[in-house]
C-alpha cells in the first residue's frame, strides 16, 4: 500500500471576529492559508448581519474548492454554522442532525476521501455546551465513527472542558488517538476544546496550535500532520 501524508486542521473562527471586536474573515484566510491544511473544519462560520458577505463561498474557493456546508441557523441574510473544506473532492457527503430539544441546532458532517493509502473517513462538528447534550451528541458521533473500519477523522469543537470528559470517553476503543492541546481561551489557553481525533492510533504524526489567531478570533487552531498506509507502517514498526 503506498504511504500518504496530509494536513488537518480545525479552527473555531467566532465569526471572523477577534477578541477586540474586529470583523476580518481574510485575516482568517490568510492564516488558515499559511498552514496550507489539505482538509480543514471550520466552526461558528457567520453569514448573517454580514452585507455583501458570502463566507461559506469565500472560505471555499480560498481554502480547497471542495467543501460541505451545515449552515444551523438561518435568516433571511444569510446563515449560520460549520464547514468541511478539501482539496480534494469529498465523496458520500451527508450532514446528520445532533440536536437536542430546546437546545442549538447541531450537525455533523460526514464524508470521505479516497487517498492514494485507500479511503479515509472524515467527521466534523460542533457540539453544544451542556453536558448531557453533549454526551447525547458524543454517542451519535461515535456510531457513525463504529459504522465503518475504514481509517477516521473527527475534527471540530467539541465543547468539553474535562480532561476525560463525555467525548473521550464515548469515543474510547473507537477513536484512539487525539490532539490535545489547550487552544481555549486564545490569549492564555486553559482547554482542549478543539481537537482531532483519529483511527489508527499512530496516523497522528505531531500536532501544534497557532497563537497569532488571537487577532483573528477566540479560539485557537488545532492543526496536525496525518499518516496512512505505509507511513503508518513504518511508524508502528519503529515504535
């Protein structure tokens, strides 16, 4: 099987709005460009109150040129919600509801990508703040990871400020390796709130975080370098 290396990347933009209140989606652009991610999921994407804005189209065409969008909220302006932006065409897309009643929308993006190591599995998303909508939205998310053999990726926000919170633990024996860097509050992270996970475990190459977002927004990115197929391989051999 021939090895293949790529780039992952997930950024929870707040809108394009820094901590100073400063609105500059080509201020995001030009950072998540300077990684050069070859998949990236990007979170609290807002069109809404935005004139003559279209960002879900702008982070596309400047970001990969394929992409699957799960706008979550809407108004006659625009909307609102996360994406899944690739270099590469992105096959078998489907977006699955995570709501819980009385709580914000949520969804998940799924896909794949066919690599030259076969078929990766791609999940992205949000999760809400409260606990048990979380784990609710943590066991759907994990039966989608379980529902094929194929390698995986779960991007996103997940929203869980334990160490070992619902997530991890809903994701254990599924997804055995994960980003753990604190990438929230920007200025001085405390949390790990933007992660990838990611089956097989030795597919995580090495991961960092970018502190210049704080110009750009209230999180931190969360990028990593990703292996498959031969390059997994060598590394378990090694290790």
């Amino acid at each position: 099987m021939e090895g293949f290396t790529f780039r992952a990347m997930t950024w929870n933009i707040h809108g394009a709005v820094s901590p100073a209140g400063r609105h500059d989606l080509d201020r995001v652009i030009a950072l998540i460009r300077r990684h050069e991610p070859d998949v990236v999921a990007i979170q609290e994407v807002e069109g809404r109150n935005r004139p003559g804005a279209l960002p879900f189209t702008a982070l596309r065409e400047a970001l990969g040129g394929h992409s699957l969008d799960a706008p979550t909220l809407r108004a006659a302006d625009g909307c609102y919600g996360h994406t899944l932006i690739s270099r590469w065409p992105l096959q078998d897309g489907t977006l699955h509801d995570l709501s819980v009643p009385g709580r914000e929308p949520r969804t998940a993006i799924a896909a794949r990508l066919d690599t030259p190591a076969g078929p990766l599995r791609l999940l992205a998303a949000h999760l809400g703040l409260g606990f048990g909508e979380r784990r609710a939205q943590a066991a759907k998310l994990a039966a989608l990871a379980r529902a094929s053999a194929d390698p995986l990726l779960a991007m996103g926000d997940f929203n869980d400020w334990e160490p070992h919170g619902p997530v991890d633990r809903a994701f254990l024996g599924t997804l055995p390796s994960r980003t753990r860097l604190r990438s929230f509050p920007v200025a001085r992270p405390l949390f790990a709130l933007d992660r990838i996970y990611a089956r097989p475990r030795a597919a995580l190459l090495r991961s960092w975080t970018d502190k210049t977002a704080r110009e750009a927004s209230d999180h931190r990115p969360v990028i990593a370098d990703v292996a498959l197929g031969a390059e997994v391989a060598v590394r378990l051999a090694v290790d």
